[in-house]
C-alpha cells in the first residue's frame, strides 16, 4: 500500500469517528490505515497524529493497545483530504498539552473615558518593569508592606524587596482593555424645559462616550494571597491610574471576587456645576 493511500485510509478512518463520536482502539486504526509496521505506526501516532487523537479517559496523550481514543476538536480544520495531506507531510512542531488548574479569582476593571487610553498604556507599562516598581515599593510604608510580606530579621533589603518582585512577577502578568459605548448626564436630571435652558447657554445635558475598560484578573489560593495582591494592586496600580485621569469629576472601579462591589473616586468639586448653572439662569 503506497504511503499516501495510508494516509487517505488514516483521512477516512479519523473523519469518520469525528462525525460519529464513536470512540476506537489503536488496533482498530491501524487495521483500517494497514500500517504493517508496528514501529512506524508509533512513530506516525506520537508525530502526525497526536492532537488529533486523545484518551478517552483524559489526561496526557499515551500509546495504549488496551485504552480507547477519541479524535478531537483539532480535526475539525483537517475534514478535507487536501488540509490533512499537507499536515502530515509537513514539518510541524510538537503539540503542547495543556493541563486543566483551577483556582479562585480576583477581577479589577476600570472604567475611563477613552481619551485617557495612551496616559493609561504608558503609565500602566511602566509598572511591568523591576526598576519602576522597586521605586514603588521603597515609596509604601514600611509597616504596612511589612503585614503582608514579614521580613525575617536577617533579611537585607535588596533580598526583601526582591522576594515582593517575584510575587509580583508571578501574580501581574497583564491586563486587557475594550471599548464600549455609553451615554450619561453631565449635571442633575432635569426636564425639557430646563435642559433647553442648559443648552441655550451652551452646556451639554447628555453626552455619548467611548469608555475604555480595563481589565486585571488574578487567579489566587488562599486568603493570604488574596490580601497581598490586593494591597499591591491598590498601591502599584490603583494610585497610578487615578492619577493618570485626574481632571475627570468620577472614576469607577468594579471588584468582582469574595466581595462584588463598585469604588467610586469623585472630585471634591462636583457641585460645581450646579451651583454654575444656578447662575447662568
């Protein structure tokens, strides 16, 4: 049997499981492909056909006469001959298993206009690199960083600060930032008659804004974890971002974790508007 013949019976053998969902032995592979070669037949299954075919049962993929497999989700982008064809016969690299962790989660987002977007990036990549958040870190009260990371006596500072780094390192990773579409009001409700009068003096009642959202997830173990990341999110991250829009009158914050809650920081002056438009009429 011709090599590609093999591989047109290995096509049909796999699209027909996938179809189906039924699951099959190796045995039963490699009578319908008619490897003759035990030998060849391993090496075909650890380089051609691993993440197409998996255990049953889960886990790491393993060659097992007496175990059943299954074809997986991958197939889906190799159902025709000539998308299969050309990934057997090619040089690929070696699959990565993925291994399943769970864990609890800690979620931040940040709700800014889209103006403040480029001042967010710069000052929030300037927090994923060691020097600048060492600086940040030598600026905490040393009482407080202390509570959540205790310092054996004997410790120099470079070696504390540097075991802080590393759980930062293991724990701020990223972030994400999308876009959505809102509209608010810019003073107190009012009616028709006395936004017409808001207008007349060229103030604006209902605006339409572009929101950037900024998006930090922390996954975490313990109670102690979730403390220590809390605390330097609030001082890493938090400062440095309401500084970075600091002319807006509100700026919010959703924390979705043990707690569901909102922060709001609102600019001392928010009356300001009432009591100018008070005037104006």
């Amino acid at each position: 049997m011709a090599k590609t013949d093999t591989q047109r019976a290995a096509h049909a053998f796999l699209l027909g499981h996938f179809l189906s969902g039924r699951p099959f032995t190796l045995q039963e592979f490699r009578e319908a492909t008619g490897w003759d070669k035990p030998g060849t037949f391993n090496t075909y299954l650890r380089k051609q056909y691993r993440g197409l075919i998996a255990n049953v049962e889960g886990g790491s993929f393993r060659i097992s006469y007496t175990a059943r497999y299954r074809v997986t989700e991958t197939f889906r982008k190799l159902t025709e001959w000539a998308q299969f064809r050309r990934h057997v016969t090619q040089v690929r690299t070696v699959l990565t298993e993925h291994e399943r962790t769970k864990s609890k989660v800690l979620i931040y987002e940040f709700l800014m206009p889209l103006t403040h977007e480029t001042q967010l990036r710069i000052t929030l990549d300037t927090l994923f690199f060691k020097d600048t958040i060492l600086a940040k870190l030598r600026n905490i009260n040393s009482s407080q960083l202390e509570n959540h990371f205790p310092r054996p006596a004997a410790l120099s500072d470079d070696d504390y600060f540097e075991q802080i780094i590393d759980f930062i390192g293991d724990n701020f990773v990223g972030y994400s930032i999308s876009h959505v579409d809102g509209r608010f009001r810019a003073v107190a409700i009012r009616s028709y008659d006395e936004v017409a009068t808001l207008q007349e003096c060229g103030r604006r009642y209902l605006i339409d804004e572009t929101t950037a959202v900024t998006r930090f997830i922390f996954p975490y173990d313990d109670d102690d974890d979730l403390e220590a990341i809390s605390f330097l999110f609030e001082e890493l991250f938090v400062e440095s971002m309401i500084e970075a829009a600091s002319e807006e009158k509100q700026i919010w914050m959703l924390e979705i974790g043990p707690e569901q809650r909102v922060h709001i920081w609102e600019a001392e002056d928010g009356d300001e508007d009432e009591e100018t438009f008070e005037e104006e009429k």
